[in-house]
C-alpha cells in the first residue's frame, strides 16, 4: 500500500503540505515549523473546503480538532483521534467505471485506474488515439476507456487488430462481371478495351460513341470500340496525322505536266466528236493536201475526216491495231484499206494524205504506205462552189455509219500541220489560247489521272454454267500498275444501286483501326477493310497491285507480297457474302475515283492522281471503251515524273 507521502505527490503544492501536516498529526510528530504554513483551521479550512477530493477526511478531521484542541498542542487524545479515522476508501470515492482499485492512505486515497482511463478519481477517459494515432495503421477511434484501430474502405484489419492489409476485391470473379478486373491498393478497377467504357450497374463493358463528342472535324462513323474520321476525298481532302481533323491532298511525287502549246491533243472529246472542223471553199477544184507530225500509244481512233455530207465522197484516216487504217466512200461505194508499219510506240513521226492524178497517197516519214484509186474528188460543186468539210480528232456523223465502224477516241498529239498549204491559220491561235486543247510536251505510256475526274464500265463479273442446276459463280481479278503522284486515291470500285459502293480498292496514307500514318493499299467491302499492305507510294516508281475475290477468299498483293487480313474468317465470310448478292444485281465498275457518293461510305473517295492501267479478269481495260471518262483523264498516255534538277 503507498504511503500516504507518496499519494501525496498528486496533490497541489499546498495541499500536499496539508496532508503532511495530517499525517505527521496522526503520527503524533507535528513539528512547530508547520504553523508557518498552517497556522489556523481558518487556514486549513481554505485549502480544503473547495476540494471534493478531501470530503471524506476533512470534516472527521475538524471533528478531532473540536474535541482535542488544536493540533499544535501535540494532545495524545487529538493524535488518538486522527489515527481512529475511517478507512478513506469507505465509501468509494474513486469512479466505478474507470477504477481497478481503491487504496486507502490513511488520511488520504489512491484511486487506481483501469487501462484507458485518469484523474485523481479515475473518472477522466484517456484518448489513446492523440498519441501517434493509438498504434494504428489507418484509424484510430477512441472510446471511453478503450479505443480500436479500423482500415479505410478496400482494407481488412489484420489479426494484431493494429495493420491493415488490402483486399483482393478481383478475387471475387463477380466484382466486374465481363470485364477485367485490376486489383488496386485500397481498390479495384475494372477495365475495358480501348474504345468501351465499364457500366457499374450492368457490370458489362459498352461501345463508346465517340462521335458524340465531335471528335470530327468534318464526317464520322463509329464502330464497336472505335471510330473513324472521314475528310471529303473528292474535295481534295484526306485526314490529318491527328486522325480527326482534315487537309489538303497534296503531290509527293513532281510529275512533268508542262505542255506545249505549238500541239494539238486528239483525245480532249470523250464523246468522239471532233475537237476542230474545218469548211473550205474554192472557185475552182482543188485537190486535197494534209501533212502533219502524229505522236500516240493509243492503238485504235480517227485521226481526221475529208469530205462532203455522209452521203457523198469523203475518206477518214484512221488507226486500227497500231497501224493507219483509211476509209473511203465514192458514189455509195465504201473501201477500207490497211497497211504500213506499227505507229503507236509514241516516237514523233510525219503523216501526208494527199490526192494526186486520182488516186490518194498515205505516206509515213515520206514513205508511201498506200495508194488508193479513186473514183471521184473530195471537193464537192455546189451552188458554184466547191466545197470541202474537214474534221480532227473525229467523224461528223456516227461511227457506226463508218464501212467499218471503229472507236473514234484517239490519245494522240499533233503538230506542224498543214491543211490545204496551210490556209488554216486560226487553228494555231486556237489551240494556244486553250491549254485543255494542248498536249504534254513528253509522254510515257499508260493513262494518267489528274485527279479531278473518273471514267466507269459495264462490267460483269459472273460466270454462267450451261448447268442450270448450277448455281452461278463469280469473280474479280484486278491488276493495277501504278505511278502515284499522291498517296490518296481509289484505283478501283465497283458500285451498286443507290451508290453503295460494294467494293473498293484505294490508296491510302493512315491505318484507321490503329490511328498510324502509313501508306497502304486497302481492300474494302461496304467500307469494311478486308487486307492492307503497305507501300511505297512516293517514290516515283511503277508498282503492282494484284487483288483476287472469289466467294471464299480475298486477297490483296502489292509487288508480289501478300497483304494482311483484317477481319477474321468469320468476317471475311460475312464480307463477301454481302459482295455475292450485290453481285447478283447491277454494278458499275469505276476507275480512278467514286462519283458523288457519302464520305463515309469508303474508307477513301479522293480521286486518283498518277499514272495507272488496269486489267479486269485478264483483260486490259481501254478507256476509250469505258461507259464514260472525264475529259482530263488521258486514256494511253502519261507525263513522266520530274527529273530533279543536276
């Protein structure tokens, strides 16, 4: 048990004086010196009488000072009576809640509390958590005369009830229902492919459209976990290496357009009609003299009309097969004649037709290839006059009225002419006032696109079986040799009603599924990209793009290596079941750009520029024989690509 000088230390200063005042009283050695400090019970009475700690002892106290006098007179009877007080623990002073014990220090009390509580009489709860948060790793509550440790949210309190450690909410396979789940500290995360976004309440991963945003600067198409940005292609128009925003289509490779205005291109009509007609009139008969130079790769077209009306005499030089071909008509009798060497290999060369002591001489570089009777003159009298119809690069009346029909569009440039001794000068002027009516001053063979235009052919692509019972099969064998003066252009679709286009194939400078930058050639159904090979557009050099689809496969090859699929088999069965019934109705095959169809309907509808021709299910396609051509494309020739300067 203390002592009650021991207990004595929790007092105030004067009051631990006055219990060592009370103690020595009961020991019966009260010192003369304490009167200095406690001279009186008035003095007494002030230290303790606001002090409920001292109610027990106190007033038993003044009773023994009533009764035996003051405790400076040292009466054996006043130590007698302090020594018989009562026991201080009786009744408990200390608070039943927060005391293990109460010790009685005769004149005096200890209160020993329990763990989590202070005060002199136990009753004060200690806040454990104020000193370095209880031992706690997370959070700390007190409580009265306790206190627990407890883990934020994603944490479990481990078993010392101090540490948390992180729960494993991924464990739990349900925690993200399809998606992934990412174990984080305090927390998880559940995660989807790029392009969805996780729905908490359905616990599934959903398509983001992030066309909502727009994210376009001009068209977009969303798809199942992506989108694509579409510019307007014909316009001009590809997209920007950001992906979203739009600008111009611009040449990477320089090719020589320069043109020559002393020149006379045959090929500006589509149509076949004439680019210049020419009337003579003469007093007196007057017999035909025409000399020019003729440059061309084109086999087959007219190169002029001689004559009257339809129906009266008239002749027509043309080419067949690369060699010059001369029509004739005298009173109602038609002659076609053939000879000479092959002229289309685009070499300059000097052509005459002249009549001469009846009979018509066709020379090549001053050799004569033909000579012909006539029956007739080419200058027609009429109302006293002779007249004389003369037409370049056509006939004035249908081919078919020919004596034998040819297709009258011819690629091919003329210069240095001379009709009738040169009494056709406004020609000249003409043609120099008109760069359209002029031609490159250097050629190359192919046909070349300015990227302004497309031409399109009736193609079918089916094969029949004299089996009826055989279902009809189709396919499309395209081969493209191509000289690309940008990396952005369709080279080849096919396009159905309503302008869908059902198939295409096209240049193009950026992969839409992996947002890159890269030149490829694509393969596409209804705007799904089925291969992809990648190519080097911009290096002025011819390259081979070979596609084949049938009804089970696709493939794409670009200088004979084998392009990549984009779709999975299923995909790709899906893709060219949609290509089988669009094939079973009309389709239009277009060549080097689409016509007025929505941007998004191809992953490209830029127009091709460059040099290009084209073969269809083993066949050369001659655009002089598709359905129609823009006039700026040239069907059999090509500038070449600019040499840099020494």
């Amino acid at each position: 048990m203390l002592r009650a000088r021991e207990a004595a230390q929790f007092l105030r200063p004067r009051q631990r004086r006055a219990y060592q005042v009370f103690e020595e009283a009961k020991q019966g050695h009260l010192e003369r010196e304490c009167i200095e400090e406690l001279c009186s019970q008035e003095e007494a009475r002030e230290v303790f009488e606001n002090d409920p700690e001292t109610d027990y002892f106190y007033p038993r106290y003044l009773d023994c000072v009533s009764k035996y006098g003051s405790p400076y007179t040292k009466s054996p009877d006043f130590v007698t009576c302090v020594q018989n007080l009562p026991d201080q623990c009786s009744p408990n002073p200390c608070d039943k809640k927060g005391t293990q014990m109460c010790q009685d220090l005769m004149g005096n009390f200890y209160c020993q509390c329990r763990a989590g509580w202070g005060g002199r009489l136990c009753d004060r709860d200690v806040n454990e958590c104020s000193q370095q948060n209880g031992g706690c790793n997370q959070i700390c509550f007190n409580k009265p005369g306790s206190f627990h440790c407890a883990c934020y949210s994603g944490y479990a309190l481990s078993p010392d009830g101090r540490t948390c450690r992180d729960v494993d909410e991924c464990a739990n396979g349900g925690a993200c229902g399809e998606a992934r789940c990412r174990n984080l500290p305090g927390s998880y995360s559940c995660l989807c492919d790029a392009g969805y976004a996780f729905s908490s309440q359905e616990k599934i991963c959903q398509d983001v459209d992030e066309c909502a945003d727009g994210r376009c600067e001009q068209a977009c198409v969303n798809s199942p976990g992506g989108y694509t940005c579409h510019c307007d292609g014909r316009g001009g128009l590809k997209l920007s290496p950001d992906m979203n925003t739009c600008e111009d289509i611009l040449p990477c490779v320089p090719f020589d357009v320069a043109k020559s205005m002393k020149s006379l291109y045959l090929g500006r009509m589509f149509s076949g009609t004439p680019v210049i007609r020419l009337r003579f009139k003469r007093l007196q008969p007057t017999r035909l003299v025409a000399e020019f130079d003729f440059r061309t790769f084109d086999p087959e077209g007219v190169l002029f009309f001689a004559g009257g009306h339809q129906d009266s005499a008239w002749i027509v030089l043309g080419l067949r097969a690369g060699r010059l071909e001369l029509q004739l008509r005298y009173h109602g009798v038609g002659r076609v004649t053939s000879s000479g060497p092959v002229i289309n290999h685009g070499m300059w060369q000097t052509i005459s037709v002249e009549e001469l002591h009846r009979n018509l001489v066709v020379k090549v570089n001053k050799d004569a290839v033909m000579k012909i009777a006539v029956a007739g003159d080419l200058f027609q009298l009429d109302r006293g006059l002779y007249h004389l119809n003369l037409t370049v690069g056509g006939i004035p009346f249908k081919e078919k009225d020919l004596v034998q029909p040819i297709n009258p569009r011819l690629d091919g440039c003329m210069r240095s002419w001379n009709w009738l001794n040169g009494e056709d000068t406004t020609i000249q002027e003409t043609v120099k006032a008109n760069p359209k009516m002029q031609c490159f001053s250097v050629t190359e063979k192919g046909s070349f696109y300015p990227g302004s235009g497309f031409a399109f052919y009736s193609l079918d692509y089916t094969q029949t079986s004299a089996d009826v019972s055989t279902e009809a099969t189709w396919q499309i064998e395209v081969v493209a040799r191509i000289r690309p003066v940008t990396d952005t252009g369709v080279l080849l679709a096919l396009v159905g009603s309503d302008h869908v286009v059902v198939l295409s194939v096209a240049l193009v400078d950026y992969h839409s599924t992996k947002k890159l930058k890269k030149q490829l050639v694509i393969l596409a159904v209804e705007g799904v990209t089925l291969a992809l090979m990648e190519i080097k557009v911009c290096d002025g050099q011819e390259h081979r793009v070979a596609v084949s689809v049938r009804k089970d496969e696709a493939t794409l090859e670009v200088d004979g290596t084998k392009g990549q699929s984009e779709v999975s088999a299923a995909g790709l069965q899906e893709r060219l079941a949609v290509l089988t019934r669009h094939l079973q109705g009309s389709v239009l095959t277009f060549v080097g750009g689409l016509p007025d169809v929505p941007v998004t309907s191809a992953p490209v509808t830029a127009f091709f520029r460059g040099c290009m021709t084209l073969e269809v299910n083993q066949k050369a396609l001659d655009l002089d024989e598709a359905a129609y051509k823009h006039s700026d494309i040239t069907s059999h020739s090509c500038p070449p690509v600019e040499q840099a300067a020494p």
